[in-house]
C-alpha cells in the first residue's frame, strides 16, 4: 500500500490515513508526499517483480476466497511466531518493530524491558545501545522535504560520540546464507534521504551515519550494517533519480 503524508514546517511530517492514491494526493494538498518507500518501488528489479507476480498467481489459486490485500500478505511468507503461532512476515515485522521501540525507551529511561516473547532479540539490541553509550533522539520519528516531495517514518534516531546517527530495523530470513549479506541497496536509499533530511532539519555541518539493523525471524540473532559515506552518497544520488521519476510520473 502507498503512503502520504503532509509535509510541516521544519522538516516535519504528518501521515495521511485517508490518502491512498496519487490522485487524491494531488487534490489534498500542495505539500502532499508519498513517502519514501512508496517511492521506492520504482526502483527496476526483474528477478523480484517476476518472483512477486509468480507467487501471487500460485497463491490466487490456492486461496480462491482471499482478497487481493490478504494475497499480497502471503506472497511475502509467513513466520513463525514464538508464541507457537505462524503469523504473516509483515505482521510479524511489525511486532518486532515495536518491542525494539519499547526495549529502546525502556533504555532511555534507565529502566529494563521485558518482552513477553521477544526478550532475546531485544537484549541484542539493548547491549548495541549500551557498548555505544548511545543517547535516545527519538523513535518513530516522523520527516519529510517539501523540495523532494517525500518523508518517511525513522525507526531511531541516536546520538553516539556526539553525532546523530540513524537506525532502520529489517527482519529477514538468512537461510543458508550469512546474516551480514542480508542488506540491499533499498535499505542504504531509504536511510540516505531520511539522513539528509535530518541533516538539514537539525542543520548540521556533517551527514549522519546510517545503519541497517538486520535482525534474524528465526532465532534471537541481528547484525548491524554500517554503511560507508561512498555507499551513502551514491545511494542517495540514485534515490534522487527515483524520486524525481515518480513525483513527474504522478505529477506532484
């Protein structure tokens, strides 16, 4: 599904529920965004726009009374959940989402966060933010640029050695593969333009560094990318690409 937002002073953001489409964006507001995932969905992928219609038409055929927005679930996967239940991935994630936000406040206050069925993720985590003496700016920190014509929703936004740094929790499945390959160009571009936003918000004489949480379905196991400045900055040029593609293809 697209998301919209309102694009406020300084920076700021508000999420529009009830805008869905790009026609009704464009009737909202003249400061009406897509966000920035929205966005990135124009990036090309051939093997991943070819397995995602494959997967959907299997999955039509095999649950003839689901609708289009419960298929569209599925092509995704399920997981299972630690409660014994096998739930759907984007559910999952977002549940995992959120006991990281709460292990993460709980953090800022000084105080220690339980988790009912995440406990060993979130102890990862907790120990990250405790090794890095990193300091709580916010969590699902809303922004947007009016210039771009796009804002996204920050998972973290933290302060180590003095400078804001962001961080971006993904879940995936590593197979038989190492944890750390699990990062993708997508992720450093979502993160790139929401650090350029910060940057430019805080007005800040540097570019905050980004990371990727890569954190494991599976079992209690996360990998933190740092990405390179290059790799930032490259990314972010080809984000600009996109973005300018999608806002004259939907005329925002």
């Amino acid at each position: 599904m697209s998301h919209y937002y309102e694009i406020l002073p300084n920076f700021e953001a508000k999420f529009l529920e009830e805008v869905t489409t790009g026609p009704q964006a464009r009737k909202h507001s003249s400061v009406c965004a897509a966000s920035v995932t929205t966005k990135l969905k124009y990036e090309p992928n051939e093997f991943l726009e070819r397995w995602a219609k494959k997967q959907c038409i299997k999955l039509s055929r095999e649950n003839p009374g689901k609708t289009e927005d419960e298929i569209l679930d599925l092509a995704w996967g399920v997981r299972e959940h630690p409660n014994g239940t096998t739930v759907p991935s984007s559910d999952f994630g977002t549940e995992l989402h959120k006991e990281f936000e709460n292990a993460t406040m709980a953090y800022h206050q000084g105080l220690n966060y339980r988790s009912k069925w995440f406990q060993e993720w979130t102890d990862l985590w907790v120990d990250w933010l405790s090794k890095h003496k990193a300091e709580v700016e916010g969590v699902e920190l809303l922004v947007g640029d009016a210039t771009r014509r796009t804002a996204g929703a920050i998972d973290q936004l933290l302060s180590i050695d003095g400078k804001m740094v962001l961080a971006d929790f993904k879940t995936r499945v590593a197979g038989g593969s190492a944890l750390s390959s699990k990062h993708y160009s997508k992720d450093c571009m979502q993160l790139a333009v929401e650090a350029d936003i910060v940057r430019m918000k805080y007005n800040l004489d540097y570019m905050p560094r980004i990371y990727t949480i890569i954190v494991e379905c599976t079992k209690p196991d996360m990998y933190v990318k740092l990405w390179t400045l290059p790799a930032q900055e490259k990314w972010l040029a080809k984000f600009d690409v996109i973005n300018d593609f999608y806002n004259k293809l939907n005329d925002l």
